[in-house]
C-alpha cells in the first residue's frame, strides 16, 4: 500500500485531502516559498481533524523563505516553534539547517534534534543542496542523530524527477531501509504510483499528490 503525503498550504485542503487518500499530513504555510512554520491556530484546527481520522502531521519548521542558512536569533524562532508544535500533539516536524559552503549545520540540527525526542523528524528538501558526492556521508549523520526520513527531489528543483531516478536509486539503495528517502517535487496523483514502482519505495510526497 503506497502511502501519500500531502503537502498542505494551511488547514483548508486538510479534510478533502484525507478524503481521497492521503495518509500523512506535511503541514506548511507560504507554499510559494517552499513552506514556513504554520500558525498555532491551524496547526490545532490541523491535528484536532487529523486525529480523528488517524492521519499524522509533520510540521514544518522554518522561520522564512530563502536559503537554509539560520543565524542565532532564527535558530532560537525555529526551537520554540517547534516545542510549541510538540506541546500542540503534532506526530513530528520538518526541519533543515545548511552551513554556507552546504553541509549539514550539525550544531543547529543538533539543537533541534534534541527538541524534537520523541517525534518523527525529517530533514526536508535542504538536502538537495548538499553536494551529491557528501550526500551519502549526510544521509549516516541523519540516521545516527535519530531523523525518521529525507525528502528529495534527486537534484535541483528544476529538474524532472523521471530524470533524477539514478541518483534517487542510489541513494536508496544506500539508505538500505535504515532511514527513509521521501521522493517529492513533481510527483502528482497520475505519476505517483508509477514513481513509486521505480524507485520501489513505499512512501511518496507532493501538493498534488492526490486529486482535490
């Protein structure tokens, strides 16, 4: 059975999307940024109708639009938004932090990690940026700090994802089931089960996942 992660912009498309078969919630606001940490009021709304029908929310965790790169003051918005979310009930959160030459920020992360025990964790699409070649070396320091899942495209966001399989392969090949690897990014209700199929994986992601 091929779960479907939505990607919801707010609480509005939460119900109809559930209805036709999404089994888990990225809950987002500012879609036309990439997504940015959602009110405390939808998140709620979000997870009071979630519940009942036994869907989880992922929240994400991310204080602007732009580049991954947070300074002090942004670390410490992105860590009380997300003890605020854990207070709230969510399932886990959807968080990325990069250094500027694109390594994984591992003191920030760190620091979020350690607010996140006991939540599913994803380290989103910041993991694209990184360098294909420090990919792998990424995807063990996730797995030993305890995150659930990485959702990629495969390459830049302008790439198709048909022509990202390889790297998508590789990679999965290479997380071998110890961590997660979340296909997203031009995966829609028509492609996703072939998607799926390809990269033989059992969970997909996108706003268009499923027909609204």
């Amino acid at each position: 059975m091929l779960l479907k992660e939505y990607c919801a912009e707010n609480y509005t498309n939460i119900p109809n999307a559930i209805a036709k078969g999404a089994k888990r919630i990225e809950l987002c606001d500012n879609l036309n940024v990439g997504g940015t940490t959602p009110s405390t009021g939808v998140i709620e709304e979000s997870l009071s109708y979630a519940s009942e029908k036994q869907v989880p929310i992922m929240t994400m965790i991310r204080p602007r639009g732009g580049n991954f790169i947070y300074n002090d003051i942004e670390l410490r918005i992105m860590e009380t938004d997300l003890i605020e979310a854990k207070k709230l009930g969510t399932d886990g959160v959807v968080f990325g932090c990069l250094t500027p030459n694109n390594w994984l920020d591992e003191e920030a992360l760190s620091r979020l990690i350690e607010a996140a025990e006991g939540l599913q964790m994803t380290f989103h699409m910041a993991f694209d940026q990184i360098p294909e070649d420090r990919q792998y070396e990424a995807i063990d320091w996730l797995i030993q700090q305890g995150v659930s899942r990485i959702l990629t495209h495969g390459g830049p966001s302008h790439t198709s994802i048909s022509g990202n399989k390889n790297h998508l392969l590789d990679l999965i090949h290479y997380a071998d089931n110890r961590i997660t690897i979340l296909p997203g990014g031009g995966i829609t209700a028509d492609n996703a089960e072939e998607i799926a199929h390809t990269l033989k994986v059992n969970e997909v992601h996108g706003t268009k996942i499923v027909a609204l």
